[in-house]
C-alpha cells in the first residue's frame, strides 16, 4: 500500500463514528448492510451516516452498491488488510518471526490472544 492511500485509510478511521462504522461492516460480512440500518445501529442520523459513508469510501474501505432502492455498504477486505500489512511491512528489526502471529491472524482472521 502506497503511503498516501494509508494516511487516507488512517485518517477516515481517526473518528469514532466511522470507525464504529467499519467495524460493524468487518462483523457484517460481504454482504454488507444498508445504509439506513447502519444509521440505526450507529445512532446517528442519515444524512449523517451518509457523510461518513462516503469518507470510508473515498479512503477506499468501503464499498457501495444498490439494491433496489436502498444502498448496501460492506467493508473492503483488501484494502484492510493493505493497512495492517503497510504497518507490519518493516516489522520488528528484520525479525519477521515476531510480527507472524498477528499477519497471519489478520489474514485469516484468528483471534489473537493477549
């Protein structure tokens, strides 16, 4: 991941709201959810739900579609993924063995334990 598509993605998840958001998209699946139920769960209005949308989506981690007449948001793996591996790319002083446990949670989505 390019360092200016990273300080997007980071700079779309520095507000509560839409990193609420995402999280609730990671948990959704690939099916996603539409915008008024997002609204909903979020406790934030729809214009307001709608602003963050598109702050997601302009970062890239978030995609749109249409279903009739209802527009279904879900996360975007790929470029989540991007963002984990952009911070662990030059992981622990050359020491890669160190940073394994949490690439390969991330990519198959283990929890980690603490």
């Amino acid at each position: 991941m390019e360092e200016h598509r990273a300080l997007a993605a980071f700079g779309a998840l520095s507000q509560e709201t839409r990193l609420r958001i995402l999280r609730m998209l990671v948990v959704a699946g690939p099916d996603g959810m539409a915008a008024g139920t997002i609204a909903d769960k979020a406790d934030v209005s729809a214009s307001n739900v709608s602003f963050h949308l598109k702050e997601l989506e302009r970062a890239g981690l978030v995609a749109a579609r249409r279903d009739s007449r209802s527009m279904i948001y879900s996360a975007q793996y790929d470029a989540i993924r991007g963002i984990i591996r952009f911070l662990m790319e030059d992981c622990c002083s050359g020491r890669p063995e160190i940073c394994a446990p949490v690439i390969t949670a991330a990519a198959c989505g283990t929890p980690l334990k603490a």
